[in-house]
C-alpha cells in the first residue's frame, strides 16, 4: 500500500483503445499521485500500446494474463477497465483473487455507480473493491439531475445524450443497449429520481459536433430560483475535472400543460407534476489523445481519473491513521 513517503500508487490500464490510451496520457500529463505502471492490450499494432511503449510505459498485447504475469503486478494498486461490459465480467472474476480496486469504464455495472460530485465520497468510504464509472451520458447529466433533486423531489428525468458518431468506436456501439440500461438505473441510483430513462443520438455531422446533452426532469411546485442556483453550483464542480463542461443557457422551466399525458411516465402514487426542468449542456473534450469533438470519452476519463485520485489520497490517509 502506498504511505505517504513513497512515490505514486501504481496503476493498470486494460484496453489500449482510444478511451484507455486518453486516460494513459490524462495520468502521464496531470496526475501528481499516479503512475501507469502497465498498458495492457489484446492487439500488439494497436496504436494505444505503441504510444505506451514510446512513453516508457510497460506494455502487454497478452490481456489480463499478461498483466497478472508483469513482474511488477503486485505494486499494482489500481485497474482501470477500458474494454467492454462483457469483457470487464471477464476481467473482474480473473482479477478478483488479487485484491486490487478495479475502476470499471464500461457499462457493466458489476460495482456501485460513481459519478464524482454527486456520491463518490460516500463510495470511498464505502470501500467497494470495483466502481462503476456508468456511461459517458451518465457523467454528463447525472450532476444535473442530482442538483435538481438537491432541491425537490424528481418524479422522472429524462436525459438524451448526442454525441459525434466518429466518436463512438466498436466498444460504445456494441454497449448501445447497456448505455441505456445502466445510465437510467443510475439516473435513479445516483441522481435521486424517482424513474429515470436515457436516450442515446450518434450524430453523423461533418465537421464533427461536440456533445450535446438535454436534462428533462418532471417536479412539483418548488423554489425556481434554488433550482438555478443548484444547478449553477454543479456545473461548476464537474468543470473543475472536465474544463470543457458547460450550461449552454439559463435552466428553463416549463408549466406542464393541463391534460398533458404526464402519469403515463411516473411512478404509480408519485405527487403532483406542474413543472418540466429543462438544463442544456455542452461538453468539449480537452484533447489530450482525442479530438475536441469527444467530449463524451473526455468525461469518461476525466471522471475515471478523479475516482483514482480519490482512491490514492483516501488509502493513503487510511493507511497513515493506521499507523499511528
């Protein structure tokens, strides 16, 4: 375990695509309390492990198994999962003998959901062993309907992410039915509504468009102005681990029309519905491995990275008050 004298906590990163080589290089770049100590990949030309190789980090083409067999697993701490939701089930049961804390990109969802703002303290002390970073979609507008639920309660969210669709790889779209499952329950889960549904839109523009996102939430009479100011707060805490995210306008609220078809989205025996929250967001990625338009994998390591960090500096207290 790392104590407070020695040098970074060691991490791994499965899966040497373009999500798990950004998060390679956000590390190398940024972070003051890890260090890539392995890149591992299935494929031996994939461009992930090239740029690892040149950067000093070590490198397996051999999966998981070739991680576990790296002289140095043991200093192993942490492992990011970049694959797939299938993948990650299969990575989670090899690694689990080892006690190392897997942070799960995918949307398998095997761990607790982690969205940073919102719960990851409490998931810290938690000490669940694999976090679930949920989805890019997830990340971007869970914040949202937290800050809103934060105020009143949150009879149905709505979230419909839109993203480029050159940055949606074979991963993100073979994911496309467990995007959706996982971001509602964890629209529910983390941002506290009552019944949550995600939508996902690959968008073909040319030149590419960054992603977009649309938060809809269902509420009753509440505090207007609460709401904004809520909203405005965690807008303001995401951005300080994803530069790029932004409200794109004021939040508007809406009166729900009488006869409108509302209860067909609520929960049997949810209150009264008067007012549609509506917070429009706009994510531009930082760039580092990927283009500006991907702001949907930026998030995604961004968040993934702050988790890490959290983990370190949270095991590193521990271990300290341990030892007194």
């Amino acid at each position: 375990m790392t104590s407070p004298e020695t040098s970074k906590t060691k991490v791994a990163i499965i899966g040497s695509g373009n999500i798990g080589t950004d998060l390679m290089i956000k590390i190398l770049r940024l972070s003051d309390t890890l260090e890539v100590a392995a890149m591992v990949g299935i494929d031996p030309e994939s461009d992930g492990l090239a740029r690892a190789a040149r950067l000093k980090v070590p490198t397996t083409h051999e999966g998981v198994e070739g991680l576990i067999a790296m002289e140095h697993f043991d200093d192993i701490e942490i492992v990011f999962d970049a694959t797939s939701a299938k993948a990650h089930v299969a990575n989670a049961h090899r690694l689990a003998p080892y006690g190392k804390k897997l942070i799960d990109l995918t949307p398998a969802a095997i761990g607790p959901f982690v969205v940073p703002p919102v719960n990851l303290e409490q998931q810290l002390d938690a000490g669940a062993d694999n976090l679930n970073m949920v989805t890019c979609g997830g990340q971007a507008t869970i914040p949202m309907v937290a800050a809103v639920s934060a105020v009143t309660p949150v009879h149905y969210a709505e979230i419909v992410a839109s993203i480029a669709s050159k940055s949606a790889g074979p991963g993100t779209r073979a994911n496309i039915d467990e995007f959706t499952e996982t971001t509602s329950h964890a629209i529910e889960n983390v941002g506290g509504a009552a019944r949550g549904k995600a939508i996902i839109v690959l968008n073909p523009a040319e030149p590419p468009l960054i992603m977009r996102d649309t938060v809809f939430c269902l509420i009753g009479d509440a505090d207007h102005d609460a709401i904004r100011a809520s909203v405005k707060d965690m807008a303001a805490r995401v951005a300080q681990y994803v530069p790029g995210y932004r409200l794109k306008q004021e939040v508007q609220f809406t009166p729900i029309a009488e006869g409108e078809p509302v209860h067909t989205l609520l929960l049997e025996g949810a209150g009264p519905v008067t007012t549609r929250v509506s917070v429009f967001l706009e994510v531009e990625g930082a760039a580092h491995y990927l283009p500006a338009y991907a702001g949907n994998l930026d998030i995604m390591t961004s968040a993934a990275l702050r988790t890490a960090e959290s983990i370190a500096r949270h095991s590193t207290t521990v271990t300290a008050e341990a030892s007194r």
